[in-house]
C-alpha cells in the first residue's frame, strides 16, 4: 500500500505514521516525503530519462541522476510533522538500556485518543499513592515506592483538530527514603484521529520527551512512544448493554542507548462500560514486560490489575481506581487519583 508509486491524499496523523514506516522499510536515503496534503514514495534511478517526464507530467523536473524529481512541498504544518516523525524514529531507534528493576511512574493512564478542543487549554493534575508497594528503589539512590505519593502536572493545548501539544511540571513525589523531591519535567506531542470519541474505530500516537532529575531515573533523558488503538462499541436500538470502549496503548520506552532491540516493552490496556455519558466503570491492566531483546520471565514482569471509576461534568472531570500488583515485581496495592478540567 505505501510503496505503490502513486500521490494520493491523506490525513496528517496517516503522514506521520507513513513517515514512520517510509524511514524503517525504505531507509532515509532510498526514499523522500513531499508533503502537502499527498505522500510519494521513490526509489532513485525508478525512472528513464527519456520517459520520465511524459509519463510522469510537467510538474517533474529531471534530477541529476536522469530520474524525476517532484518539486518540494511549502514548509506546511503536516510537512514539518513527517519529519519530526523522522527525527524521532532516528533518536529512539538509538534504543533504551535495559534496567534491572522498573522505575516509578507519574501517570497511571491509558490515552484514548480525546484531546482538547483547538484553542483550549486543560489542566490534568495526576495524584498516586503506594499503601503497599516494593521497599526497594528501582536503582541504587532512587524513589522507595512503598508509601510514596507520586504526582504531576499536566498542561495541555489544543492546536488542531488532531494535534495537542503537553507539558508535564512540575513531576514530583514525597517518599520514606527521599522525603519530598522534584523529579523533572515532560514535553508530549499527540496526534490522533480527529474527533475519535465519534467513531467506532480510533487511532493516534503519543510522543514523549523526559528530563529526569537522578532519584527518578538513572538516565537523565528518557522518552515514551505510544501508539493509540481503540473501538467504541455501541450498541443498537433497543439493546439493553451501554457502550463499551476497548483501548490498546503498547508503549514502547526509550533511554536513547542499546538499540532497537533494547526498546522496553510496556503495554497498557483498559476496557470501559459506560453507564451514562456522565459515568463508566473500567478495568484496566499496566504491565512491563522489559526489552524487547531478551523480555523478563513471568515474576521479574511487572503487572497490575486495575478497577477504575470514570465522572464527567461541567467543572471537573475524575478518574479514581485501585491497582493490584499480580507478580513479586509489581507494587501490590497502588491507588490513583486524576482531575482536569479546561482553562479557558
């Protein structure tokens, strides 16, 4: 599909995802993105110098190598978005370290692909608390995550339709061996379907970019790609179930050494009963399954089971649950608390 050597039109977050696979299957050098509105694939020398531009049209012009060349997009939005596609894929592909134990996290979510309205700011605070968790920091000088409270802030702003720019600030926490700390900060870009709570298929990806302070993380740059898979199930008249939401976020993180195959593997999954527009009900499921080059056996996985409660209204939204660790890996009791609500 993406290598038939034809322009066609296509949505910005499909530009992005094929700039992602153009990089991957084709190489940097073997192929180009001309975007504006349209993607094309090539291969140098595809075409002879004798027909290339009859059969290809006047907006070709030849290219020192006797094959066409398409003149360049403007630098538009979706052009600037497909290389940041590119640059990203180059860094992460660099890979992650693998660790010995699974560091703390600061947001217990599975994204579903709702963003803010273009022009709105949101603010997201996310609260965790551990009552019963391991008593051993992931790594040597970093946060005990038995009896910590671990938070942050999350900013966001609706660029687009099917764009909003995050920030995370302050990421804190207060625990036993620390006491209270600033861990860093977080730059996210998400990009998903637009309008995705209208369709019954949804799709979109998260890129993350960390800056960790050395009592969260041995490696002071870390980032996070998550791709965004989810079906609203309605049903039809006069059945007698409310709409069920499934979503699939498999993460993939990144410390930027090791490789491809040291990317550590970090699903995140949740399936959600919606009783009202204003309530659902939902069980979720985060796991850590480690790098992809060698991934953990069963008891060094991390894996917690989630039952979460889901209001909306027109002050504030909340999303609160309680999560069971099920190996010797995992935290066994941890309890969430998040709250947003639009700025302006």
């Amino acid at each position: 599909m993406l290598l038939e050597n034809t322009m066609r039109r296509v949505d910005p977050l499909v530009i992005l995802l094929e700039g992602v696979w153009v990089l991957f299957t084709n190489g940097w050098a073997r192929s180009k993105i001309y975007v504006s509105g349209t993607v094309e694939v090539r291969s140098p020398g595809q075409y002879s110098s004798e027909s290339c531009r009859s059969s290809r049209g006047p907006e070709y012009e030849y290219c020192g190598r006797c094959s066409p060349r398409p003149r360049r997009a403007k630098n538009t939005f979706p052009v600037r978005i497909a290389r940041f596609a590119r640059f990203w894929w180059v860094a992460v592909a660099i890979g992650w370290a693998p660790a010995t134990a699974f560091a703390q996290t600061d947001e217990i979510q599975v994204y579903d692909a709702n963003i803010a309205e273009q022009g709105k700011f949101n603010l997201m605070v996310h609260n965790n608390f551990t009552p019963d968790g391991l008593k051993t920091p992931a790594f040597p000088g970093g946060v005990e995550s038995n009896h910590a409270l671990v938070g942050v802030a999350e900013w966001a702003y609706g660029v687009s339709d099917w764009f909003e720019q995050g920030l995370y600030l302050p990421l804190y926490s207060h625990s036993e061996n620390d006491g209270a700390s600033y861990n860093g900060f977080k730059l996210r870009w998400l990009f998903v379907k637009p309008h995705a709570a209208d369709h019954t298929f949804f799709y979109g990806v998260n890129f993350e970019f960390s800056v960790n302070q050395r009592q969260w993380d041995p490696r002071h740059f870390t980032s996070e790609v998550r791709p965004i898979i989810g079906w609203h199930l309605k049903p039809s008249d006069g059945a007698r179930w409310k709409p069920i939401d499934i979503i699939v976020n498999p993460i993939m993180d990144t410390a930027y050494t090791g490789g491809l195959k040291s990317l550590d593997f970090a699903p995140a999954v949740r399936v959600a009963y919606n009783l009202s527009e204003k309530w659902a009900v939902a069980t979720e499921e985060y796991a850590d399954y480690g790098p992809l080059r060698q991934i953990y056996s069963a008891h060094r996985q991390s894996h917690q089971i989630w039952a979460v409660l889901d209001h909306t209204s027109k002050w504030i939204n909340v999303e609160a649950g309680i999560g069971f660790g099920v190996t010797a890996a995992s935290d066994r009791v941890t309890l969430k608390l998040m709250l947003s609500r639009d700025l302006n």
